[in-house]
C-alpha cells in the first residue's frame, strides 16, 4: 500500500498554461505541451488558457488569471505550471513569488528531454550547453523553488552531472563546454570530409519529432535505433549505410527531430549535429500524416531548415504512418517537395517505390563524361576511378581516354563540362 502511494505522490503534476494571441492554435500547442511533459514523465493537472493580444511583461498571462491559477494550484495540489512559451527571467520569479510553486516554460521541459535521451558524449555536452546557456541568463529567476527541488523536471542534467547553479562556475563550464563542442565540431567535420571524398551519396532523413524517422531507419538497414512514441526518443545522429534497388551505395542519416517553439539556445548548441543536414545530398522529409497537425509541421520543419541555411537540396517526403486508419485519405500538401510517396516505415508499403526514386534522383545528379586527360593529370584519373562509375579507359597517344559517369561536383571541380568537353581545351581533348 505503502508503495503504491509513494509511486503516485512521485509522478510530478503540473498546470500547462498559454496564452492565445491571435491565430495560435492554443489548444494544438498545450496537446504537445502535455505530450512533452508525459515524455518528461510527469502528468497533467488541467489547462489554463488565456486570450491576450501580447504576453504580459510582468506575469505572462494577467494578474486576474494569475489568482485563478492560485485557486486552480490548490484545488488541484498540482506541484506546479508549466508555460506554453519561454518565460522571462523577470516572467519567471514574479510567477514563482506569486503562487509558490515550481514554475517551468517549455523550454525547460524540452531541455530536460533532452538530458534524459541523450547518449552520446557528444549529445550530452550539447545539452548541458544548452541548459547552462538558459540558466546563466535567468540565475536570479530561479528562485527557491528549482534548488529544493533539484533533481526533479526541470532541473536534471545530461547524466550524472549535477547542473551548477553558480554564475562564476556556470561561466567556467561553459568556456570548458564551449572548447569540447569545437573539439566535437572537428570530429564531425572530418567524418564529413571522408564521407564526401568517397563520394558515397548521403540522404539525411528530417522531420518533426515522431515523425517515424528513425523507424524509417530501422526498416532500411537493421540500424537498431529506439524508435518510440515519445517526443525527441533520438537525438544522437546515426548513418547507416545500404544499397539502393540498383545496386548503388548510399548513406542514410537519422537526424535529431524539429517542434515548434524549438528553443533558439538548443539550435545552437545542436548545430552541428543539425547541420549533417546540410551537407546531404538529399533530404528526405518524413512526415506523420496520421497526426491532425501535420500541414503544421511540415512548416516547422521547413522553418528550421531555413534557419539552419539548408537549402537548395532534392526534397523527397514521405507522408508516413499510411497504415494508420484515416491517415492514408487525408490529403496533406509539401509545396516544397519535389515529389512524396504515401508510405508506412512500420509495414513498409510505398518504400520500394521511394527507392526507387531515391536511386533515379542519384543517377540524374551524375554527368557522362567523355575525355581525355594528359598523363600529367593521372591524379583526377584516380579520382573518377574512384568517385565515378567508370565505363571505359583507354590509353592513348594524348593521354587517357575516360568515359564514366561522375557527380556533377567532381565534373566542377575537374573543370569538365556536362558534355565532358574539359574548359580548358588546349589542355585536353574532348571526345564527345
Ligand atoms: N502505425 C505506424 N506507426 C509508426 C510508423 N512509423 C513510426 N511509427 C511509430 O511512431 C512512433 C515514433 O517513431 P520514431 O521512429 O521513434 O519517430 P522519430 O521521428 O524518430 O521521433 P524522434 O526521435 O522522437 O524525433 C513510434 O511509436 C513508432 O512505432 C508507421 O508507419 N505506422
Ligand atoms: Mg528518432
């Protein structure tokens, strides 16, 4: 009896509170509040939503609403609330001295996502950057309630470690975070150069969080990564590789999800994990259209990449989840797709066709080339050798005679022209 007490009495509650301006679809936005705070393992206590034409600067919502919540607060014995936007430091202390409770905002909660599902050394001091970055801001913010409570949501780190609370050493880790995160920065940036001198083709799977973009993963390569019904289940990178339909090697990413309201210090902290994005040759957008918000995120998702300067790549989407009753008849548009696929990662219906196109995309970014290289230039030889699929080779009198099929950046960057003809002609003879 005993236990099972003590089981509930753990199990955080909390008042989820937003305020309505304009168009925001409030009650969309508090559904994914309280879906992050069951990920968070916590539970809701009730909804508070108020309709204002901007946040109040003092309290975020008005002093009128502040005293319902008071009410609500202790009706419930709710151990707290939790603001559907990032609060001020000044938002945050007046809320905590006038109700006495725990006060988070989303941000917090997101970042104590975060702590809890990152594995990797990397991820790790990516949150905890994060989190110092947050809590250096907004020291006098917290006032007694996050000490006392340390440990609960809100305030865990990545870990073990136990977040500072104290500016001078806040300001020291983040220096010492801040050189690891460089550190890291290379090490990606290395595994990226080796992956594009091997000119293996790299397609980053994005998209909202629960999108299925790890199960997607999973079904393509056995890559064995949690796939969950949890927001931010993964949020370490993993590429696997695997051959497409005809017979090509490819590279798939699983990337680190997007939501709405993605705090900007997690952006920043997360770059450079976020941008394997960036440097893929295709994006595949996975979207789950069996959720009522979809068209929604499909925006975030595209607001995020913009942010992150990730543009003018092939965007393939999969409506995903089409196993889903009523998921499969809605129609949902990606203006910015240049095709979409209607598929299940979970049964996999629709994948051979995304294959398929994954595979004819490759080939069209690859240009025939038809030329001669002086012996002097057996380097970029080796390279197409390499880099290229090649059809013939030939040793002539000029040099070597090479016909393959290349990526069109190695043809720009041998100075060859689509037709093969090279741009420096007295340097080289075009058979085309
Ligand atoms: N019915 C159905 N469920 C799916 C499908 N794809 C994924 N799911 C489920 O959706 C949930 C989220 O899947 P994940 O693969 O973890 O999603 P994700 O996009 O990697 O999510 P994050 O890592 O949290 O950003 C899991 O419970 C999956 O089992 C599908 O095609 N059909
Ligand atoms: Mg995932």
């Amino acid at each position: 009896m005993k236990e099972i007490t003590e089981t509930t009495e753990n199990i955080e509650r909390f008042i989820l509170v937003g305020v309505e301006r304009g168009n925001d679809n409030m009650e969309a936005s508090l559904a994914e509040l309280h879906e992050l705070l069951k990920t968070a393992g916590g539970e809701s206590a009730g909804t508070v939503i108020q309709n204002l034409e901007s946040f109040n600067k003092a309290t975020y919502i008005g002093t009128g609403k502040v005293e319902e919540l008071k009410e609500m607060l202790a009706d419930t014995g709710a151990d707290g609330i939790i603001t559907d936007d990032e609060l001020s430091p000044a938002q945050m202390k007046n809320l905590e001295d006038a109700l006495g409770c725990k006060v988070l905002d989303r941000t917090m909660l997101i970042l104590d996502i975060f702590a809890k599902h990152a594995v990797t050394g990397e991820g790790k001091i990516q949150v905890e950057m994060a989190q110092l970055k947050y809590r250096s801001s907004r020291l006098q913010g917290f006032g007694t309630s996050l000490s006392r409570l340390g440990g609960r949501i809100g305030t865990r780190g990545p870990g073990e470690s136990k977040l500072e609370s104290d500016r001078r050493t806040i300001r020291n880790r983040i220096s010492q975070l801040s050189k690891e995160i460089n550190d890291v920065r290379a090490a990606r940036d290395t595994a990226r150069k080796k992956r594009l001198a091997n000119a293996v083709p790299v397609i980053a799977i994005v998209g909202y969080t629960n999108a299925g973009k790890s199960t997607l993963l999973n079904r393509l390569t056995d890559a064995d990564i949690l796939a969950e019904d949890k927001l931010f289940a993964t949020l370490d990178p993993t590429t696997r590789g695997m051959q497409l339909p005809d017979g090509e090697q490819v590279l798939f990413t699983d990337t680190v999800g997007f939501i709405h309201k993605l705090p900007h210090n997690l952006i920043e902290a997360f770059r450079s994990t976020l941008e394997e994005a960036k440097y893929a040759d295709i994006l595949v957008h996975v979207v789950d259209s069996s959720n009522i918000e979809a068209e929604e995120h499909i925006k975030v998702v595209y607001r995020t990449l913009d942010e992150l300067h990730v543009e003018g790549k092939p965007v393939v989407t999969l409506f995903n989840k089409s196993d889903v009753p009523g998921a499969s008849s809605r129609i949902i548009k990606d203006t910015r797709a240049d095709v979409s696929f209607k598929v299940s990662a979970a049964t996999g219906e629709g994948i051979e066709d995304f294959l398929n196109e994954i595979a004819r995309i490759l080939r069209e970014s690859k240009v025939l080339i038809d030329t001669v290289f002086p012996y002097t230039e057996a380097g970029n030889v080796a390279r197409i050798r390499k880099e290229g699929q090649l059809i013939a080779e030939e040793y002539v009198a000029e040099g070597v005679h090479v016909k393959a099929y290349i990526p069109k950046s190695l043809a720009g960057q041998l100075g060859i022209t689509a037709s093969g003809k090279a741009r420096c002609c007295n340097k080289r003879t075009s058979r085309s």
